[in-house]
C-alpha cells in the first residue's frame, strides 16, 4: 500500500503569509518583555519565517525555532542571515507534538499567533504540552497566543456557509495585489473546523494565479487548555484577552495564557 503524506500547506503560502503579516508586530512587545524577565534560551514551535525570532535574536536572546514547514525556515534562515544574528539562531524543522530537541534548559517557550490551534486533536495538544514541559527549566514560562475571535468567525462561516475575505496586500515591490480568501466547515476530529484558503496574486502583467491550502482550526477554551496545563506539568499564572495585556473574557479578540513550568 502507497502512503501519502499531506502537503505541507505552508511551503506553499510562504511568500504569502509574510506578505500578509509585513507590517503586524502587535505581539513583539510581549515576547520581548516576557525574554526580558526570563532570559535565554529560548524556543518558539510554529516559528514559521521568523517574524518573532529575527527581533528576540536582535535583541541578543539565544532563540531556537521550530516549524513543519521548510519553506518558511528556509524565509527564516534567510531573514536572521540578513539581520546578522544567524549565529543566535538554531532552526529544526518538526511537529511541536513530537518535539525532540537537544537542548532541555529552555527558560522561556511560546506558540504564537494561534499555531498551537493546528494541531487538530486533543492527545496532540496533549503531547505538543508535555514535549515542551520535558524541554524547559522548573520555573520556566510558557505563552500561548489562541485566537478566540478568528475562531468564531470560522464556526459561523461553517454554520452559514459564507466566503471570508480575509485581507487584500500590495506588493510595493511588485506591484502584484493579493487577495486573501476562506471558507470553512466541521473537521474530522470532534470541535475542529477545516479551513480551505485561496490566495489570489494579481500581477501587474500576466495571469491571475491561485493557490489553494487546507488547514485546521481548534477553538480552544479557557477551561480546555487550564485542564490540558495541569496535565502535562504546567501552572497556569495568568491569562489575557489582547496583546495589549488586557483583561481577558469570553468575547476578548484572544486568549493569551502565561504558564509556569511545575518542578518535574
């Protein structure tokens, strides 16, 4: 029997995403105040083309990354080489649920902008949380960055049936327009939804193209991933409902969980 392995979604929307994200850095203050009270090193799964990373190493951090996607550590390469701060950087290429690192004196881990959302069952959220209580110091800090409103703009698309549009980007380089758009309905896996993009690139001259991912999104609730940190070695400290540190509630835009590592 042949197996396939599902392609990586992001190796293909590489290019894209940091399109999309080239001028959001509302969470870099967090990050850079949660290395300044822990220090290094530190590890970020779902790094992707390191938006996060290149800053913390410019800070002076020692940071490791870890991404399923080649195409966006091969962005993230790139981009720390440019800054002059590869020698601050280690790269792996790997699931956050199967974690394996050499290094198990991290002091500060985080997931961020929603990445932990795609692991699409609860044994591998599980799993992903236990991996990096086994990777960090006792006392160490966790962050996990959940989208609560993107969520349930997904959930009502999947009730309703509706297209998202999800951003239009510029190129100035270019030239080339990107549209951004999503559909979404119930995933396999019990509270999931599968989300279907279209990145649409305009160019000045030639042919629209389009490229098509699949992924998947979690809603995750603040009782669910309370219960899933006591599990797997972690003490809940404080939640918040922005980057902005706010006060969190049902309705908050995000769910932003600062974690402690429990002694083993």
């Amino acid at each position: 029997m042949t197996q396939h392995t599902p392609p990586e979604p992001y190796d293909a929307i590489a290019a894209w995403y940091d399109l999309e994200h080239a001028d959001f850095a509302d969470d870099l203050e967090l990050y850079l105040g949660l290395a300044g009270a822990t220090g290094d090193p530190i590890v970020e799964l779902g790094c992707g083309s390191g938006r996060l990373l290149v800053p913390l190493a410019q800070a002076g951090y020692r940071v490791t990354g870890v991404d399923t996607s080649a195409a966006m550590l091969a962005r993230c390469r790139a981009a720390a080489s440019a800054a002059g701060v590869a020698e601050r950087m280690t790269l792996v290429q790997g699931d956050m649920a199967g974690l394996a690192l050499p290094a198990h004196n991290f002091r500060l881990a985080f997931v961020a902008l929603g990445s932990f959302q795609h692991l699409a069952t609860l044994a591998a959220r599980r799993a992903a949380l236990a991996a990096l209580r086994a990777h960090v110091l006792p006392g160490a800090t966790l962050a996990l960055d959940l989208a609560q409103a993107e969520a349930r703009r997904f959930a009502q698309a999947a009730e309703t049936g509706a297209l998202l549009h999800i951003g239009t980007h510029h190129d100035a380089a270019t030239g080339m327009i990107l549209t951004h758009t999503a559909a979404a309905h119930y995933g396999a896996s019990p509270g999931t939804l599968a989300l279907t993009h279209w990145y649409d690139a305009h160019p000045q001259a030639g042919p629209l193209t389009r490229t098509c991912v699949a992924t998947i999104l979690a809603p995750i609730t603040r009782s669910e991933i309370e219960l899933l940190l006591a599990a797997t070695g972690w003490h809940l400290r404080e939640t918040y409902g922005d980057h902005a540190l706010d006060p969190w509630d049902d309705l908050s835009p995000r769910l932003i969980v600062i974690a402690q590592a429990a002694e083993m």
